[in-house]
C-alpha cells in the first residue's frame, strides 16, 4: 500500500531578524530626511532674522538721518552719561520736538537718545527715545518713551567738533551745534560694529560743512 506524502510549502514571511533590520534601516532614513528637514528650517530661520534684522536697521538709520538733517537750527545738544546711560539730549523749540509718534509727543520741547542697559537681555543695551516737557507748573516731566533697538553691544553716542576738528564723547550745550552725530555699536545678530554717522546742517556758518557727508573715524 502506497502512502502519500504531502509537500510542505516554503514559508513566505519574514523572520524576527528581517523585521528587525527593515526596521532600522526605516528608522535610520527616517531620522536622516527629519535632520535634513530641521537644518533647512534653521537656516531658513535664521536667514530671515537676518533680512529682518537688516531691514530694521536700514529704517532705524533712515529715521534719524532724516530727523537729524532737519532739525530746527535752534536746536541745543547735551551727551553725557549717567546712571541711566549715554544720553544725547536734543532741546529745540515747543511744537517742532523731532522723533515723533503721536501729537503730545510734538509738543516736547525736549527729546533724550539714550543708551542703557537692557532689563531684558543681561549684559546687552537697548536703544531708547524719549520725549519731555515743561507741565504749566514749570516742570520738566517725561511724556512717554520708545524703544526702537535692543540686544546692543558696546553702544556709544559721539559729536563732532567742527572747530577742533575731532570727536568728542561729552558735549555742553555752550559748546554750540555739531557737525556730526555718530552712533557706534554691536548688534546681536553680527559680531561687525556698525557706524552710523548723522550730518547736522549748520545754519550758522555753511562753510564750516565743507560738503563733507561722513567724515573717517580716528
């Protein structure tokens, strides 16, 4: 009597060991294509904090060039540094005050530039404008203040001297009007100073300018 044998059919799936290693060449891809993804991210990231950066600071320029080379010629300056920072001190006549934002602001008699530490980032400065008045008590009271920069390295206020033909880091108002207004400092994003010179027309004496627009740092 003839017995029949029936043929076992090969199995077809997988071993423990074949999942195992489909599954980390899986994972390995997977983090591969997510780093590519994150760095893409991160650099675009920081590509448009960049322009944004740039941009700020190209508006942060044009401001005050164009606030500074309309300034009133009666316009005093004072920079000096105290316990809040370096302050410029611009004091012009009652209702045309430069670097407005709103109407009670144009109707300081006084605005203060000022550097000074940054409560928010230790070790940083911010850039700051504030506008004052005289009340009708014949007090001088501040209206209100702007910030406009922050995250500043190393920021300084400087004039320039015309007459002695150099750059002075503290200036009384008997000293008269400026030629220049420079503002030195660091930014957080670039490790490169940025030098921004501001000229002051002189109303008093025209050949004092000379035509120079910016004149070299010592």
């Amino acid at each position: 009597m003839r017995t029949r044998t029936r043929s076992v059919a090969p199995s077809v799936g997988f071993t423990l060991i074949e999942v195992v290693c489909a599954l980390a060449i899986l994972i390995f891809l997977f983090a591969g294509i997510y780093g590519i993804a994150n760095g893409a991210l991160t650099l675009s990231r920081a590509s448009n904090e960049g322009r944004t950066q740039e941009l700020r600071l190209n508006n942060f320029d044009g401001m005050l060039r164009s606030a500074f080379e309309d300034l009133p010629p009666s316009t005093q300056f004072e920079l000096a540094s105290g316990e809040q920072g370096i302050q410029l001190t611009l004091i012009s006549e009652v209702g045309r005050s430069p670097f407005t934002w709103n109407q009670q602001a144009a109707m300081a008699d006084r605005v203060v530039l000022r550097i000074e530490a940054d409560s928010a980032a230790k070790g940083q400065q911010r850039f700051v404008v504030e506008h004052w008045g005289t009340s009708a008590a014949g007090r001088v009271e501040s209206i209100g203040e702007l910030q406009l920069l922050s995250g500043l390295k190393g920021a300084r206020w400087r004039l320039f001297d015309a007459q002695e033909n150099r750059w002075e880091e503290s200036w009384a108002m008997q000293k008269g009007r400026p030629l220049y207004a420079e503002l030195s400092f660091e930014g957080r994003a670039s490790a490169d100073r940025q030098r921004l010179v501001f000229w002051i027309p002189s109303y008093m004496n025209q050949r004092a300018t000379g035509g120079a627009r910016n004149p070299a740092a010592p």
